[in-house]
C-alpha cells in the first residue's frame, strides 16, 4: 500500500482477554458503531487454529462495516483471512519480508518503534506507519522497552513523516495532548476494551482526537 497518510485516527487493538469476559465481537462492534477507523486482533497466547477462528469472526465484523483488519504478527492468518493489513514489532517478521510475500506486500504493514535507530533503518522506509510503543507505561504490555512520552513523540515526529500511530496507556484524559505532541492516530486497548460502555467510550475518544 504505501500511505503517506493514515485515515484511521482512532485504531482499536484487541484480544479476547483484555475485553475481561466480554463477547470481543460485540465490544469491536460497539467501538466501530462509536467511531473506531480501525481494528487491530491481537493474540499473543492463542493456539494458530484459535487465533485464525477470532480472525474469522472478527473480519465478519469489519467487513460488515467497512474498516480494516489489522493483524498482529502472524503472517499465515493475515493470508488465510486476506486482511487489509498486518502489524510487526522489532523482534517479529521484518516489513520487508512482508513486502516480499505476494500476498502481503499490497497490504498495510505496520511496525512498532522501541529504538530510534529503528528510524534509521530500511523496515522503517518500507512500513505504512509506525506504532509508538509505548507513549506511557502500561499494564496492558509489560515487555516494553522505551517509554518514549510526549517528548519522544515530538522528537520522532521531527525525524519521519511517516504517519504515527501511538500506543500505551492513552485514555480521554492524555488523547489531546498525545495528538498536539504529533501522533496521527490513538491505539488503545483498556480504554475501549475495559469501559463499561465501549461504543460511548469510542465515541468520546473520537470527539477528542477530531474536534
Ligand atoms: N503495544 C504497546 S503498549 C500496548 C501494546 C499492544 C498495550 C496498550 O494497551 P492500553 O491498555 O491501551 O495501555
Ligand atoms: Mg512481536
């Protein structure tokens, strides 16, 4: 694909677990019918054949409303479900080696930054946009590395114009000054997943981004 911009200011991620014994279908619709632009299914502890069964079910959804499915690392249920896009951190399969796969290499591809000298280098050229991991510490993913801030968004934002999507711990509360710092679009998980109104909490969150 290829985008200089990136129209899905607001991107849900979303596992079966953090929705916390909620139907996640039902929370990704409610956040669609809220104002979600986009749908990343991320699930790092599924068996291949249970991660490819939500990804079925989920791009029912999507589809139903028109916004892309993103994939979190795991090439052979991107394929097999022909979702818009695929997403990669530092240590997964490189944004190049997804360009390669004839079956990817038109998706979006999206790679998360831990490292700025991941700036530097040729995944970062060939990727759609670029995840900020974290902005701020969260419990929702303790393996991170940097925790990059307002500041580090800002320094990014002055080293790439790739479209920046960023993640960690944004709730309605940080959603403003995170995009006034220079993010593209607002990632979340607890915010949406955890309320006890994820369509209303969609909904807000994308008035704040917006507005
Ligand atoms: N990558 C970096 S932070 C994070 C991921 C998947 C989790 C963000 O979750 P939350 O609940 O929005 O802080
Ligand atoms: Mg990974």
């Amino acid at each position: 694909m290829n985008i200089n911009t990136f129209p899905y200011p607001l991107y849900l991620v979303i596992s079966e677990a953090d929705c916390k014994g909620k139907d996640f279908l039902k929370v990704a619709e409610q956040a669609i019918l809220g104002g979600v632009d986009v749908i990343q299914l991320r699930e790092k502890n599924d068996s291949p054949e249970l991660f490819l069964q939500k990804a079925q079910q989920l791009i029912e959804i999507t589809n139903k409303y028109d916004i892309p499915l993103i994939i979190n690392d795991n090439i052979s249920v991107a394929e097999k479900v022909n979702s818009a896009g695929i997403h990669v951190g530092n240590n997964d399969a490189t944004p190049q080696d997804l360009r390669r796969n004839p079956l990817l290499k038109d998706k979006i591809i999206g790679y998360s930054i831990e490292h700025l000298n991941q700036l530097e280098n040729e995944q970062t050229a060939v990727a759609d946009y670029l995840g900020i991991s974290p902005v701020f510490k969260t419990k929702t993913k303790t393996d991170t590395i940097t925790e990059w801030g307002l500041e580090g968004i800002s320094k990014i934002r002055q080293l790439t114009q790739k479209p920046l999507v960023a993640i960690g711990s944004i709730h309605l509360e940080n959603a403003r000054a995170v995009i006034n710092a220079g993010a593209d679009s607002l990632a979340v998980v607890s915010a949406i997943c955890s309320a006890a109104d994820p369509q209303k909490a969609a909904y807000e969150l994308k008035n704040e981004i917006v507005k």
